[in-house]
C-alpha cells in the first residue's frame, strides 16, 4: 500500500507540472470537469482539484477528501 500511495503521488506531481491540467481534470483519474455532472473540489490534504467518484465528504471537517489521502490516513 505505501508503495501505491507514493506512486500515486508521483504520478499526481507529473500531472499538476502540466499547464493547468488539474484546473479541467481531475488529479485522480484524469476525467474532465463539468459544470454540473462532474464539479471539481479541491481535496483538504492534498489541495487537489478532484471529481465526484474520487472523493468522499467529512461531515467532520466540513469538505471533500480524495481517495489516495483517505488512503494514506
């Protein structure tokens, strides 16, 4: 699992390098955003724009956590 999250990670790195892609697609999969079908929000760990099938709500924390930072928690 550690060796996931940290390829996950560097793979993440790569991606947000390029210009603006994190602003259209998600961090995670690489789906496109939309407005209203796929709405990006930014993850609270990680500070990744996300879409919906990537990240969970914390009613805790009051806002959205990825799937990989869920992970690594």
């Amino acid at each position: 699992m550690k060796q996931e999250l940290e390829e996950e990670g560097s793979r993440c790195l790569l991606l947000s390098k390029q210009h603006k892609f994190n602003e259209h697609c998600c961090i995670r999969c690489c789906s496109p955003f939309t407005f209203l079908l796929n709405p990006k929000r930014p993850c609270l760990d990680c500070h990744y724009n996300v879409c919906k099938s990537c990240r969970t709500y914390s009613q805790s924390e009051r806002g959205y956590i990825c799937a990989a930072c869920q992970k690594s928690r």
